[in-house]
C-alpha cells in the first residue's frame, strides 16, 4: 500500500470516529435529558411530560440520521436513493411525490 492510499484510509479512519462520536454524544445527551425531564415531571412540573415525549423522539430522530450518515459514508446506498428516502420524508403528499419521481426518471 503506498504512503497517498495509507494517508486517505487514516483520513476514512478518523472522519468515521468523529461522526461515531458526535453520534454517541447526541444519543448520550438525549438519553440523559430525558431521565433529567422525568425526574422533573414526577415533581410536578407539567411541562417537563411534552419534554419526556419529545426526548425520545429527538433521539430516534438522532439514530435515524447516524445511521445514513454511516451508509452514505460507507457507499452502501447509491446517491438517488438518499434523495429519493429525503423527498419522501419531506413531503408525504402523494401528489408531490408523484412529480418529483417523474422529474428524477426523466433526467
């Protein structure tokens, strides 16, 4: 293996562990604000119970895109593919996602 493909396999190396450990620290911080949230609402504080439901959401939300992130990363799903899964999570109205899969046949 030459000095340039050893260089750019450490490059993959350290660009994986960073975004393992933003990752990991967004779930961590999920996990920890929602124990913190329900200690709360078990006090009697009624805004704390949106935040013991918004907790773990935003934490699936977190997995959710770590995952992509890691499959784009590794090229295990072809570019269209990401855009297509985001068109179809941004916009759930079967008219909309009508056109733009027209629009991307078509190009």
């Amino acid at each position: 293996m030459s000095s340039r493909e050893e260089g750019q396999s450490n490059l993959k190396v350290r660009a994986a562990w960073k975004l393992h450990l933003v990752g990991g620290l967004g779930i961590l911080l999920c996990v920890i604000a929602l124990s913190v949230e329900t200690v709360r609402a078990f006090d009697g504080n009624g805004l704390s119970w949106v935040y013991v439901i918004e907790w773990p959401i935003l934490g699936g939300f977190g997995a959710y895109l770590w995952r992509q992130l890691l499959r784009d990363y590794r090229g295990e799903r072809p570019a269209r593919d990401a855009i297509i899964s985001a068109l179809e999570a941004a916009s759930r109205s079967s008219e909309g996602l009508a056109s733009t899969e027209e629009s991307i046949n078509r190009d």
